[in-house]
C-alpha cells in the first residue's frame, strides 16, 4: 500500500489531430493512492522454470489526496512455469488494465494510458504501435489493454536458451476517435462505454523464436516475430526484430 506524487509534462507529441488531444492536459501533477497484493513462488527470478507470480493491484488519483487528474486504475497479471524436462520449460503469462476517468475528467491524459506491442508484448510490432493511432500514424494508447504470451523454452548449453512463442494482445478502445472519422470524446460515459465493449476485441497476434543468452544480472535476448495478419492500412510490417535484456515475461 503507498501514496506518491509525481510530476509529468509531455513534450514534443507528434500527433496531428486535435481529436485525439482534446481536453487532456500536457502537464499536471498525479497524486494517487495504490494497493496491490503480489503472491509469488518463482524458482528464480531472472530464468524461473517452475512456480507462478500473480499480481492485482487498484490505484485512485483525486483532487482530495492533491492530484489534478482524476482517474481509478486496475491491473492484473498472472505469469506460470512448468518444467517439461529437464532442459524445456513452458511459460504462460496473461496481463490486464483498466483506467478509467472520474468526477470531471472526460478522457485520460496521454502519459497516464495503456500501450502494446514490442519486446515484452506483442513482439510482432513496434513499440507502442498495436492500438489505437491518430491520422499520421502515431499510437495515442488506450484507456484498457490484454496480454497473452505463450512460451516454449529449451536449454541448448548452460547459457544458451531458445525459445518458441507466441502472443496475444490489444487495447481498447481498439480505434480512435480520430481513426474513426469522429469528433473527440466530450461525455466520459461514452468513452467508459466503448471501452467496455471493446475490452477483448481486435486481439492482434505473433508466432516468433528468440535466442537468450544467460547472464548473472538476467538474459540478453533476441526475438524474431511474425505478424500473421498485417494490415495494409495501418502500414503494419510483416514481422519485427527485439533486442533486449531479460525475459518477456
């Protein structure tokens, strides 16, 4: 349980549509009370191969506790291992948010939002790039987002492991408003209501393999993944490399 403050002020946002920008704010102060509850039985927390963390954690911004933004914020997660031999383990892991704006604030400011895609999501896509856009083709993020991954991973030497995987994953609302050709949120229930709605729509996917390289600080890791299903539209690439150090997940 805790309570923290922080500052945040957005600069240089390439995004070209007031639509999408409408009634946020570039620069505030946060203050927000946060529990969560974390229950974890990893054998290790670098390279786990046995064991499961799960996590549930609900987070309140108000003015009454000095915030300028006001929001409710939940998230979840729960990540498994299972040794299959001696040197294959399998790794599933499912993640979760929800944000939400209260009292007078009509959406969420872009710096406080859900995001997908890269090294640790969906690794068929660019950072950041799987959700909602504005007319350029920048991403704005989301007010909800689902991940799923799916690995398969085998020792070949004491520090050489591969893996096979692959993820699930989207942000909802899964389009914005800009995308759509419409004008900008102004009622807060509507923005709730398609998130709502579109809360486990436009799953995107990618089926990959990755090279890890053990190190005594966590893996040094390259993933190669596949986008089944890019769309023209949204310039999406046909697969992505990820450099990066630890685990997906």
């Amino acid at each position: 349980l805790g309570y923290s403050m922080r500052w945040t002020e957005t600069k240089d946002i390439e995004i070209v549509s007031p639509a999408v920008t409408a009634g946020e704010d570039d620069a505030y102060n946060i203050a927000s009370i946060k529990a969560q509850v974390t229950w974890d039985t990893r054998n290790d927390i670098f390279f786990p191969s046995a064991g499961y963390r799960n996590f549930l954690a609900a987070e309140v911004a108000d003015r009454v506790i000095g915030s300028e933004i006001n929001l409710v914020r939940f998230s979840a997660g729960s990540r498994y291992f299972r040794p299959l031999t001696k040197k294959m383990i399998f790794g599933i892991r499912y993640s979760t948010g929800l944000a939400l704006p209260v009292r007078n604030q009509v959406t969420i400011p872009l710096a406080e939002r859900f995001f997908n895609g890269g090294e640790n999501t969906v690794r068929s896509f660019e950072e950041s790039m799987l959700g909602p856009l504005d007319v350029a083709g920048n991403p704005v993020g989301g007010m909800a987002f689902n991940v799923i991954n799916v690995e398969l991973r085998r020792r070949i030497t004491s520090k050489i492991v591969l893996s096979l995987f692959t993820d699930f994953g989207n942000v909802s609302p899964n389009r914005s408003t800009a995308e759509k050709g419409e004008p900008p949120y102004t009622d807060r229930s509507q923005l709730i209501e398609t998130t709502l709605k579109e809360y486990f729509q436009d799953f995107r996917s990618a089926v990959g393999i990755g090279i890890q390289y053990l190190l005594p600080v966590g893996p040094v890791r390259l993933d190669f993944a596949i986008n089944p299903d890019p769309r023209q539209e949204r310039y999406e690439e046909r697969y992505n490399f990820h450099f990066s150090v630890g685990m997906a997940f």
